[in-house]
C-alpha cells in the first residue's frame, strides 16, 4: 500500500503542477502562451513504447533513426540485456528516449515473492543508475502482471499499453504495420519490441505514416498524467 500511495502522491503532484501553470498562463493575460498550448494539445499524440532490449544489434539504430526523426520513445529495459549492452544504453540516453524498468530478468512479478520482485526491479533500478546516471521513474511489468500492493521503497509508476501491436508473435514487419495503423488513435500508447528486426522496421514505417497523418510522438510521462 505504502508504495501506492506513494505513487499516487506523485503522479497528483506533477497534475498539480500542470494545471497551476495553466491557470496562470490564463490569469496573467499570456493568452498567446495558451492558444499556444492549446493547439499544441490539438494534436494527437501516441507513444511508442518498447519492451526486452536493449538488442545488441538492432537496438542502437532503431535509436538512431528515432532520433533523426526527431521523435522520442520509451524503452524499458531488461536488467540482464542492459548489463551486456551499456554502450547501447547510454546511446539511448543520448538520442533523449524515455528508459524505463522492465525487471533484471523479465520475471512475472506476480508470480514470485515480494522479496524476489523488490530485487528484480531494484537490481534494475541501480544497475540503469550505474550506466546513466539517473534512476528510472518508471516501471513496465513484464506480461502486464502488477500488484498495486508491492512496495519496494522506490517511487515508480507501472506503464501499461493501450494498443498491442503483437510484433513478438507476427514477427512481418507488413503485418504490424498494418495492424497498428489500422486501429491506432489519439493519446495510444503502443507497445512493441527492439529485440527483432521486423519490429525495428515496423516502427520506422508506422513513425512515418503517423506523422504524415499528423501525430506527434511523446514519451510514455506525457500521456500518463491525465
Ligand atoms: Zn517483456
């Protein structure tokens, strides 16, 4: 519980501190502040999120080619892979993506102690701090199983996904990038992969199309707050 107050108190704040600045931009007559932020929020947004990396060889240009279009994602991290792959990591960290906790192992945290679970996401937690400097905030259960209960003394907020583009199972970059553009909409937050090239090949294909379609991309803390 302890930690899901914590969590709770957070996510209330960073709101609060949104809606203050609103209000203020309103109050002081800084009307072009907020007809700019409204057509700002005009556009749809989505996010690309990615699960089981960092992949020692697509990972790093998937990242890349991000970047170069100008778009940012969120990547949560496999403790194990990042171990091996630091350099991809801080590269990661570099093109500006979002690096979230997927757990040292992928382990369902469900399934295991509350002992086990803390020491998967904190072994996690130190070892992204190790590589980058910075702790994680957020926290992808693997297969989506989460206890709202667990509390391992660290502040981190749980990411779903809204859209599943089951890249994993087609393993067709065609197939994906069908399936997502098909059903995609405003606010999703899209859940893929970096561990297979159909799927790094995917999602370049699906940034391009959404963005000629008119969407922005965002990391995973911006659509969560709402
Ligand atoms: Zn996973």
């Amino acid at each position: 519980m302890k930690s899901h107050f914590k969590i709770s108190r957070r996510k209330a704040v960073l709101c609060m501190a949104a809606a203050v600045l609103f209000t203020w931009a309103g109050r002081t007559g800084f009307f072009y502040i907020k007809e700019t932020v409204n057509q700002e929020m005009e556009k749809p947004r989505a996010a690309l999120t990615f699960d089981d990396g960092p992949h020692p060889a697509y990972t790093a240009e998937l990242s890349k080619e991000l970047a170069k279009r100008g778009v940012r994602a969120s990547f949560f991290l496999i403790g194990e892979r990042a171990e091996k792959n630091r350099e991809t990591v801080m590269q990661l960290k570099k093109d500006g993506h979002l690096i979230g906790n997927h757990t040292y192992e992928h382990v369902n945290l469900t399934a295991v102690s509350e002992k086990e679970a803390c020491s998967q996401i904190l072994k996690t937690c130190n070892l992204i701090y190790e590589i980058i400097g910075e702790f994680p905030n957020y926290v992808r259960p693997p297969y989506g199983r989460w206890d709202d209960s667990l509390d391992c003394d660290v502040e981190l907020i749980p990411v779903f996904w809204t859209l599943d583009s089951r890249d994993w199972e087609l393993k067709d970059a065609d197939a994906v990038v069908k399936g997502v553009l098909s059903s995609v909409k405003a606010e999703d937050i899209i859940l893929m992969h970096d561990c297979y090239q159909t799927s790094a090949d995917a999602a370049l294909r699906i940034v391009d199309e959404m963005t000629e379609q008119g969407y922005e991309f965002v990391t995973v803390d911006e659509l969560i707050c709402e």
